[in-house]
C-alpha cells in the first residue's frame, strides 16, 4: 500500500520528533549525572558512584531507544521450550560428591525491605519461625552444610542502600560462628519523572526516595565492580548459587550442583510447575532457537491474559539461579551484558509519578553457553511474600531441622493449602495479635478469612474453611476449635472470665 505524501511525512516527522526528544533527555541526563559526580569529595566514593552512574546511564539510553522504536518482544516468534532447553529433577543423577562444594559460594539476594508487611528495616530480619529471621535460618543452613561436609562454603549477602546497614549490625552476631559471611552493595540508581523523563532534582546526600536499586539484574554488574568476582575466582571459586532470601524452600543441592559441572551448563535455572497463584512469575521461553526469561512486564498488552495462563506457560522462575563465575567473568570483560528492561512505575511520598528503569538477574540465562531449566519439586520454593505465607512456614505444616523448613511427613496430601488472609492480616504485627497460636493445618486444603477475626489456641483446620466477619462484626473462633469444610460468619464472640 502507497503511503500518501502527507500521512508519510507526518510518520517521519514523529519518528524525529521523538529522536529529539531522546536525545535532548540523554543529554540533559548526562549533565546532571557530571554534575552530581563532581560534588563526592572522596575519590574512592566518586569512583564507586561514578560506576553506578555509568551502569544506569546505559540502562536509560537503551530505554529511550526502546521507547522511540516501540521494541516489545514478538509474540508470534515465542516457542515452548524444548526437552533439553528443560529437564526434570527426577532425570538428573543423585550425587553425594562434597568435593564439588569446595568450588562452592551462596549469595542471596537482600536488597529488599519488610515494608509490605508493615515491619521497618531488611526484610531478612522478620522473624519467621521460632524467633528466628530469614537471615538465622540461612546461616544455620550454610554452618551445618559446612560442618556436615567438612568445606568452607561462603555466605555472601547482596545488600542495598535501604538495607545495608541494618544487615552489618545484624551479622555481628554471627562473628563467632566458623562462617565466612561477606557482604556487598548493589548499584543505587535515581529515579526520573514519568513526564518529562527529567531527572528527578537530588543531590548525592539527597533523601532515599530520590534514588532506587535497580533489580537484582545489577547483580553481574555489582559483583564484578566491587571486585568480589575476582576475589572468588582467586580463592577457587567456580559456581554462585543464587536465590531470594525470603525463599525458605532455596537450600543447596549437590545433585543440581554436580549435574551443571557434569554438563558443562554456564547457568542453570530453576522452575517449578505454575498454579493460578503464579500468574505473574516469569517463565522460560524458546525465542529464536534461544532458551530466554519471559517476565509480565515484556508482554504486550494484548497478550497479558496469555501470558497469565496455565495452559500456555506451564512452569515459571523460582529465582534460584546457578551461575558459572568464569563465564560471568567473560561475559563482563567483553561487555556483552544485555538485560531486558524492567520499567517499574511509582508515586514518590510528594505525589510524584516516576519510573525506575530494573532488570532481572535471570534474564542473563540467554547469555550463557548450554544453560537450560530445572523443573524442581515445589519444595523448593517457600518464598514469604505476605502473611497468608507466615501463616503457613510457622504452623505445623513444616518442621525445621538445621534451618531448612521440612514438610510434615504427617500431611497427606502432595500439595500446600492455599491461604487467603484479609487485610486486617496483612502487617505482621495485627497478624500475631489475631491468633494465640498458629492453628493446626495438617488436614486443610483452603482457609480464606477476612475481617476482624481472631483465634484461641489449639484450633485445628480442616479441608475448606471460609470465615468472614462483615464490617462491624467480630468472630473469635474459641480455643480447641476444629472446623473442616466450613464457613463462619457474621458475630461470635467469646468472653474472657
């Protein structure tokens, strides 16, 4: 079809106009970022500050060239992956080799805060089960798979500016311990105003919400610029483990271990069967022969419900990620580091509508020879995202032995109650003020409750239990209660004498 002359040169001069405008906002960036740098009296913090510059000016100009030309993946080219592109757990060998271990170090991903559940501070410092944090049980785990062994596996936390001070006071406590726990800094970005993709106005002692971490994608980026990658490939070093610290179910396993030495595979992730909780976890892809980490925030919008479904996408990223140091060495030295750009929206305190511009850290699989998922048991994914997931990792569903949380062998059923708590749940602390213990739920398959409900000691769950207390009602649900396939609601309330 002839494009008429008027329509064609409106089309191009759009195209202009937006080159224009990206260019004019590079640039104006790039001033600010120089100007910024400038004011760091110390060289050695001007230096670290200029290479998270750099990492973020990067970042924005790729963003901007995106923005101009509209590059959304394309749906019709997206394939499910093959065989080998996914193996099952059950065909990998098992292996009681420790000797791998000593090439060994644990990194968990600690850049985050408890804010969504109304605590102050690293996320990793809630307590979660028998007065123990995130952070407790992580080490308990890497002291006894140390000990068991005979190695000198190292712990590494990847903190953030938000967390980073509250986790080196917290890890004084484990001075003592016979464990070699390092921590280091991701990359801090600034925010920019959604409008005018203006930086926001800051300075480098500016308030904490003018700046971001920018995904746990910086962390190739990070390791390699604080100098840790080398100094674990000095020490012998071959193979990071990698995972989120609020996921109880990450624990080392030496057959996924021994199976990427014995393959050759640079990167190894993770996956698990997906269930209609899962619909906005990130999922595995064939794009163009290549294996590839599909994220919600890729997907057209058209083709979001898609994207969602259970049908088409079967599996989808625990984010327990297990990665080749050399190769990441390579692949840093050669600067071919290509993430695709997460674009996260959000509303400062003062209103302000800004982006931050992120990336994720498996996104990186498709720069990795032979890598390839792991479609591992669901055990191996016990992230605590909310209370519904407290309620869960501290009944008595789970047992924890040398910190790792094992499923009752009582529970008869394969898979984990779904749970549903309301908002008056939602912060921990209303959450431990509602019941006096966690109920029993060895029997349960499904418990939604929402509003003012509290419940005594003792009560015992089972099958599918609705309890709803509507706005100006109460149910206390008493002490040695046991309610299987029930609903409760409107008021029940018992008197203390």
């Amino acid at each position: 079809m002839t494009i008429p002359i008027a329509s064609r040169n409106h089309t191009l001069s759009t195209l202009d106009f937006q080159g224009a405008s990206s260019a004019a906002a590079a640039k104006i960036m790039k001033m600010d970022i120089e100007k910024l740098t400038k004011l760091i009296p110390c060289q050695e913090e001007r230096v670290a500050f200029s290479q998270d510059m750099d990492g973020f000016y990067i970042l924005f100009t790729r963003y901007l060239d995106e923005k101009a030309k509209g590059t959304k993946i394309d749906w019709e080219k997206i394939q499910s992956p093959s065989n080998e592109q996914i193996v099952p757990y059950a065909d990998i060998p098992t292996s009681s080799s420790t000797s791998d271990l000593t090439k060994l170090a644990v990194l968990k991903l600690n850049g985050g805060l408890g804010t969504t559940m109304g605590c102050v501070g690293p996320k990793s410092a809630i307590e979660v089960r028998d007065n123990m944090t995130f952070l407790d049980l992580s080490v308990r785990q890497i002291e006894y798979l140390n000990k068991k062994h005979d190695v000198s596996v190292p712990f590494i936390l990847m903190n953030s500016f938000n967390t980073d001070d509250d986790t080196k006071r917290i890890v004084q406590k484990y001075a003592t311990h016979n464990i070699d726990i390092i921590t280091f800094n991701q990359s801090r970005h600034p925010r920019i105003k959604k409008e005018t993709l203006l930086p926001v106005p800051r300075t480098p002692d500016s308030p904490i919400e003018q700046w971001y971490p920018p995904g746990h994608g910086d962390l190739y980026e990070s390791l390699y610029n604080s100098g840790l990658l080398d100094q674990l490939l000095s020490q012998g070093k071959e193979y990071l483990f990698v995972s989120n610290v609020d996921n109880l179910g990450a624990t080392v396993d030496l057959n996924i271990l021994h199976h990427m030495i014995e393959s050759g595979s640079e990167f190894l992730m993770e996956v698990t069967d997906k269930t209609k909780a899962d619909i906005k976890g990130g999922t595995l892809i064939d794009y163009n022969g290549q294996i590839r980490l599909l994220e919600i925030a890729q997907v057209p919008d058209e083709h979001v419900e898609d994207f969602k479904s259970i049908k088409k996408f079967k599996i989808f990223n625990t984010n327990n990620l297990w990665i080749d140091l050399k190769a990441t060495k390579r692949i840093m030295d050669e600067e071919s580091l290509d993430l695709e750009i997460i674009v996260n929206h959000k509303t400062t305190d003062h209103g302000e509508k800004v982006i931050q511009l992120e990336t994720a850290v498996g996104s990186g699989i498709k720069h990795f020879k032979q890598a390839h998922g792991i479609n591992v048991p669901r055990t191996r994914f016990l992230p605590v995202k909310s209370t519904s997931d407290l309620f869960l990792v501290t009944s008595n569903l789970y047992s924890l032995i040398h910190g790792e949380l094992i499923i009752n062998s009582k529970r008869m059923f394969n898979n984990v109650p779904l749970i549903k708590l309301g908002e008056d749940f939602k912060k921990v602390q209303a959450f431990l003020q509602r019941f006096k213990s966690i109920p029993h739920i060895l029997e349960l398959d499904h418990l939604t409750v929402t509003g003012d409900v509290t419940f005594g000691n003792n009560v015992e769950l089972r099958g599918t239990v609705i309890i709803v207390a509507n706005h100006g009602e109460r149910i206390d649900i008493p002490s040695g209660s046991i309610l299987e396939n029930k609903v409760v609601s409107g008021n029940l309330r018992i008197l203390d004498h």
